[in-house]
C-alpha cells in the first residue's frame, strides 16, 4: 500500500496493483522475440480473407525464418482439410520457439505502441492484460469490458482448439476507451524520450511502422492506474462500460471461453493470478485522431440482384436503387442524412440504395437481415471484407455482389453501446486490413 497525506490524516490508498485490478486490468510479463521482426510480424488472421494471394506473399517473405505465420490460423485457410495438421502444427511451433530460447521476458511491463500507416497516420495504444472476469459476450452485458458487435459462436472452435494447448498468446485486439481528456494513454506518448524503446520496424506489404517503449515504472503504471480509474468515475455504476471490443473480439471471446473451463475445474483461491484469467490486448483511444474507424463491407457471392432485391423488400417498406458513377459517389451519398443508405456493386456497376421505414436501426443491421436470410436459404454465401477497393473489385466479378456501408460515428459510439447493446456483428473495423494490428508481443499463458 502507499500513503498520501490529506491535512493532518494519512490516507491509505491502493497499491497500484490492486488500483489497476479494480478496472479490470493487470500488468503483463511481455514476452519478445529476439529474431527480424520484419519477418515476425505478421497481420491479424481475420484479413484478406478472400485474397489468398496476399497469403501466399506473406509466406513467400517469411521463408524458413521465425514469424508468427506459424503460430497463427489464418482463417483464409479455414475451409481448407485437415485445420487439425494446422492447429498440431501452430502448437508445435510455440512449444518449439519457447525451447529455443527465442523470447526475451519483460517482467511487469505495459508497452506503449507507436503505429504509423502507410499513409502516414499515427495513432498510440497501450498493451496491457485485461480480466476476463470483467468481460461479457452477451448483448446485455453491463460489464466493464464489453463486446461491441453480435459474436458469432461458430467462429469459436477453430481459436479455442488453439489456445486451449497454446502455450502463448499472441494479440491482434484492439480495446477502445473513451477518454477524451486524454490522461491514460497520451502522456506516456509525450514521455517517449526518457522510456525505453523496445523495438522499432517496419511492417510488411504495406502495414507501414510499429514502435514500442517499455511502461514499467511505477509513477508512470500509477498515472495509467489513475486515469483509468477517473474514467471509470463518471461512468453509469449501473452500465460501467470502460473497456469497448474494437477489434479482435473473437480472439478475446475464446479466452473467455477457455478460462470459464479453467476455472471450473480449479479451486476459486487459485483464480487470482491464473495466466489463463487475463487476456493481452492493445488499448486505444476512441479520441485519437490516428485511430480510423471503417466500416465493415460485405460480398456476397453466388447471388444476383433480384434475389437481393427480393429479400431486401422483407427489411422496409420501399426503396429506391439509383445507378452512380463509381464508388466515391456512392461513399458520398450513404453519409447524406435523410435516409437509410448502402452502397452495392456487381458486374453492371455501383449504384445507392436509399430505403423507407427498415426493420433496423442501422444500415448493417438491415443489411444483415438480408444477408442471414439469403446464407440460410442456400441463396448465396457471404464474406466481410475490410476495405473499398477491394469490395469493389470482389464485386464486380460475375456472380458476385458487393455491399458498402457508410461510417460508424466515433463521438457517438460509446453512447450508443450502452444505449442499444452491441452492434450488428462484422460492423466497423479499426482501419482498412494493412492498418490491422500485427502479432509481435506475446505472453505466456500455461
């Protein structure tokens, strides 16, 4: 515990530990490789889903070297046999880079992450652990931490096969806060010259840079631990939404799921302090002009536009279709307000659908509506892509059908979590693919 003198009194207060714990966090033992990391590095599973080629370069640029290639499932190879070789394979590979020695260990250490794109914005995060305990999937959650979209629970099995054997995690979630006076995450930015600089590199196939400095100092733990802490402070005790899901909430959902089977099966003493209880993550702020939020787009394949057009009636009462020039017309009229709007696209060219009284709130929310119905009728199947030029290019191709969604609000996000519940899943992403999250820190977690 530390003291702090209030008049003539002294005042207890928590020791900085359990001040962290009280908002659901816990400081890490981060473990980094001693290889390039141009090659460690490699970007989140759940891009370029539909782009095998990109795959394909990214195996062609890590040869024979170390690289979270081989300790990742990318889930472009999903439908491919035999995932169990896949997942045998992932397991070995993390037993076998422990054995080597690969990892240097930074005990108790919080990393500050410098991330540049290659348009040359920049945006900060914070890597911390966050409490499992704290969390809830359920679209009425009022816990802390708090997913932001619908889980699909059948994306679960292939990441829990993983990690229930993994001896590591390796992070690609990002975890917003709402901080608008900028007191957790920006002061250690403007700290960077007297921190320790954990690596600098550039990120491969256009991912841009990452930089990290060590947080391990405990006047700069205590400043993170009292930010956090305020921010909590003028929350809804209620409906205390402090951590928001950005991306990656699959990943966390299947800690979730691993340690409810953990715990179950070992007495509740041992819960504190289980590797398996806490979960790597990188926070960000909502309020970071570097951080982008994109929307979430869909292609539908298999699928033709009267088979669309006939489940889309289903979900409003009218619409309109009007042609338009190209995709940067139609990205600007779905931002007019007035009515609900997407943006499609198919092999005669981009065009605006405009509707009257739809079923749902939002436009993904209609737009999954339809898409659910068309999947579960055999109608057509359906990928979530990141990225305009690429929706546009998918769906163009004969057969193909592509959808554009307008923007997610930033100002109004947190607002509306706790208003509505979750969102419609697969409906905003953090950044376009290359702008993802790569898998470089890891933690142990056996």
């Amino acid at each position: 515990m530390r003291s702090a003198a209030v008049g003539f009194a002294t005042v207890m207060v928590m020791d900085v530990h359990e001040a962290l714990a009280d908002v659901g966090v816990r400081v890490p033992d981060v473990l980094l490789p001693t290889t390039a990391l141009a090659s460690w590095a490699v970007v989140a599973c759940d891009q370029f889903t539909s782009q095998p080629d990109y795959w394909q370069q990214v195996e062609q640029l890590v040869g024979d070297a170390p690289s979270t290639l081989r300790l990742i499932f990318p889930e472009v190879y999903l439908e491919r046999p035999d995932p169990d070789a896949r997942i045998a394979a992932i397991n070995d590979a993390m037993a076998r880079y422990v054995d080597e020695g690969l990892f240097v260990q930074h005990p108790q250490t919080m990393v500050l992450v410098r991330r540049e794109t290659r348009h040359g914005v920049v945006r900060w995060g914070l890597i911390v652990a966050l409490d499992l305990e704290q969390y809830s999937w359920q679209p009425d959650a009022r816990t802390l931490i708090r997913a932001t979209e619908g889980t699909i629970l059948d994306r679960l099995p292939p990441r829990v096969r993983i990690r229930e054997a993994a001896a590591l995690e390796l992070p690609h979630i990002m975890v917003l806060i709402s901080d608008a006076q900028r007191q957790v995450i920006e002061p250690l930015a403007a700290a960077t010259p007297r921190l320790t600089r954990l690596y600098d590199t550039e990120l491969m196939l256009g991912g841009g840079r990452v930089t990290g400095w060590a947080v391990d100092a405990t006047a700069d733990l205590e400043a993170v631990s009292d930010g956090l802490l305020a921010l909590r402070a003028g929350l809804d005790p209620a409906n205390p939404l402090l951590f928001a899901m950005g991306d990656g909430n699959h990943s966390f959902a299947t800690a979730k799921s691993i340690w409810e089977n953990i715990k179950s099966a070992i007495p509740h003493d041992q819960w504190e302090g289980h590797p398996a209880r806490y979960c790597l993550v990188e926070l960000e702020n909502i309020h970071d002009p570097g951080l982008e939020f994109e929307p979430i787009h869909r292609v539908l394949f298999g699928a033709d536009r009267e088979t669309f057009e006939a489940a889309l009636a289903t979900q409003c009462s009218s619409f309109e279709r009007v042609a338009a020039a190209g995709t940067d017309e139609v990205l600007d009229v779905i931002e007019q307000p007035g009515h609900q709007a997407f943006g499609y696209v198919d092999a005669d060219g981009p065009a605006v659908y405009r509707l009257d009284e739809p079923r749902a709130s939002i436009a993904a929310g209609t737009l999954q509506r339809v898409i659910d119905g068309l999947t579960a009728a055999g109608a057509a199947s359906v990928d979530y892509i990141h990225g305009v030029e690429a929706t546009d290019d998918l769906g163009r191709a004969p057969g193909n059908i592509g959808v554009l969604l307008p923007q997610v609000a930033k100002d109004t996000f947190f607002d509306s979590i706790v208003a509505d519940g979750a969102l419609p899943r697969k409906t905003f992403s953090l950044g376009e693919a290359q702008d993802k999250r790569y898998y470089l820190e890891a933690r142990a977690i056996r």
